[in-house]
C-alpha cells in the first residue's frame, strides 16, 4: 500500500520515525555520558532545565511544564539527582509548600562533563549543517518539531481524560 498522504515528505516522516523510536529506546536507560555517575536523558534534561532555571526561581512544575513531562516524572527525576548529589532541595522562609531545587556543585561539575562529551559525540557535527540552514528553514523545522511535541502531548493527555472508574461485578472478580 502507498502512503500517498504523505506527498513527498515520506523521508522527513520516516526519520522523524526512526528518530522517535531511538530516542524513547534510550530515554530512561542510565548511562555515564563521560562522566563518573550513571544518569538517563530523562535526568539530565530536567538538571539542564534547572541549571537554565536558577535565576528564575522557577517552582518545579513550571520546569516540568517547560520541560512537557509530568510533574510526577520532574519529581521523580529530582529525586534520583539529589541521591546522586547533583542537586539540592530548597523552600522560602515561611512557605514549605513551594519546593525549589538548585544544582550543586557536583551537578554543575557533571554537567560540564555530560555537555563536553555529547558536544563531541553529535553536536558538533549537528552544529554544523545548522550553520548552513536559514534563519528561516530553522524557523520552519522549529515549527515541525514543536508541532510534533504539541500534538504528543495533547494526545496524551486525551487518552488519560477518557479514563473512568469502573465497577467490577462481583460476579466477575
């Protein structure tokens, strides 16, 4: 069967494909990246987001929002990166509700280290050919990416509202 609705971008769809796939093979696997602690890219997205974040005094749902993964899975992240030592929990005097995490001097370290390694692995080289598309092509594949990311997240926040509590029959249990 021909995939005609795709025209004549079954490449750019197919790649995207391959690189979906790829990524979500890895995304939680914990790895050293060229450094001495095992983290998974996953954990260094939500460090990286906080590093970003530090003098925004961003609450860390707003980092999870920014970030599109769940608040549940920020939380979980910050966890496994304060046992590992590469953050560190804080509150406002007088407002324990309101959680904000900073790095430590060991996530700064690692992170140094994590962007030094995956900067010569891929990045350089993805640099490169970026440095040869327009202001406006980059524009325009910015579009496609955030398109694809919006319409992931919106599914999946679909397919969770359609979820309902339903009784079981005691007959069936």
């Amino acid at each position: 069967m021909k995939l005609e609705w795709m025209g004549n971008h079954r490449a750019l769809v197919e790649k995207i494909i391959r690189y979906g796939n790829a990524y979500s093979n890895t995304y939680k696997l914990q790895r050293s990246y060229g450094t001495d602690v095992m983290f998974s890219a996953s954990q260094i997205q939500t460090l990286e987001y906080i590093l970003e974040a530090e003098d925004k005094e961003e609450k860390m749902s707003e980092m999870a929002l920014r970030l599109g993964i769940s608040r549940s899975t920020f939380s979980k992240n910050v966890k496994n990166l304060k046992e590992k030592g590469l953050l560190e929990k804080y509150h406002l005097s007088g407002n324990r509700k309101d959680i904000y995490v900073k790095p430590s001097t060991k996530g700064r370290e690692v992170y140094a280290e994590y962007t030094e390694f995956v900067r010569k692995l891929c990045f350089d080289e993805i640099f490169q050919y970026a440095d040869h598309i327009s202001a406006t092509d980059q524009a325009n594949f910015i579009r496609i990416l955030d398109k694809l990311a919006d319409v992931l997240v919106w599914y999946g926040e679909k397919e969770q509202e359609q979820r309902k509590l339903v009784k079981i029959d005691p007959v069936d249990a």
